[in-house]
C-alpha cells in the first residue's frame, strides 16, 4: 500500500508500468530503492521480459541497455525503469536516444537521493551522510537533449503519461 505520505509511491509507478507495457514488452531495469518491490510485484512468465541486475545492482545499466535492446528490436513494445541516481550517471546518453531516433520510455523515480545507499545506510545504523542528490529537472534535461521529457506527481497522472509516451 502507498504510504499516507506519498503522493506517488514506488509501487504505483510499478502498477502503471505493468498495466501499461504490453504482455509481450520487454522491461529494463537496474539498482534503485524500489527494485526488491519491483521483483517482488513483477509477475515474469516467460524468457526475455525482463531484463535488470542481480548480485551488484549494477548502477546506470538500464539506459544503455534499452538503448541496445530498442535499436535490436524497434517494433517490440519497452520501457525502461530506473532511478535518478543511476540516469545521473548516464545523462550523456540521453542525447544518443535523439541522435538514433530511439524511442522507448524511460520511467524514472526520483527520490532526491542514492536511495540503496542511504537505505543501507540507515539499516547499519549509520549516519544519513552524503547521500542527497542536488534536485535536477530530469524531464528538463530530456527536452534539452531533443527528447520529451514530463515529469509526473501523481499516480492519477502516470497511466496517461506512459501510454503517451509508448505512443510517440
């Protein structure tokens, strides 16, 4: 369940992203607060669905990933799902999308921080150090690499937002 703070909550993005992509689309993720929600909340039925890390949480993978994956196969329905730490690392990619005419969404949760860490942190018990990112206007970036790029509040919002973006 959502918490009763949360206007938008990492499951909701999950449902939305679900209820969204198509049985037969592919979902590309990597490390992120969210993704043991996501393994657990992600039905998978069948090879080459869903694509994310295992072991190290690999951090930015999701980006290049679908890239590769969208330019392989531009008819098959994707989305790629990642957080703000890890599209930080990978900005400059954003402009190869435009350059290659790559079309795929790419949902991104923003929680202002490198949540796994600060997760891990918390859980050893140390201090909330170091952790919080600068806020960056993502969907802005996208539009100034020549992508569209939106940036969603609420979960009321979100399913209008990624059938768009499927769409374009």
């Amino acid at each position: 369940e959502r918490p009763g703070s949360a206007g938008l909550a990492a499951q909701d993005v999950i449902a939305a992203v679900r209820e969204a992509l198509p049985r037969d689309g592919a979902l590309f993720t990597e490390t992120g607060a969210f993704v043991c929600m996501l393994e657990h909340l992600w039905p998978v039925d069948a090879p080459g669905l869903y694509y994310g890390t295992s072991g190290g949480r690999t951090m930015g993978l999701m980006v290049p990933a679908v890239l590769g994956a969208k330019l392989a196969q531009p008819d098959r329905p994707m989305i790629g799902l990642g957080a703000d730490g890890s599209l930080l690392m990978r900005l400059g990619e954003l402009e190869v999308f435009a350059r290659t005419g790559v079309a795929v969404p790419l949902v991104i949760i923003d929680d202002g921080a490198l949540g796994t860490m600060k997760s891990r942190q918390k859980s050893r018990g140390l201090p909330d150090y170091g952790l919080d990112l600068h806020p960056v206007d993502l969907a802005q970036v996208a539009r100034a690499c020549g992508l569209y790029g939106v940036t969603v509040r609420d979960p009321e919002a979100l399913p209008a937002a990624l059938d768009e973006a499927l769409r374009a």
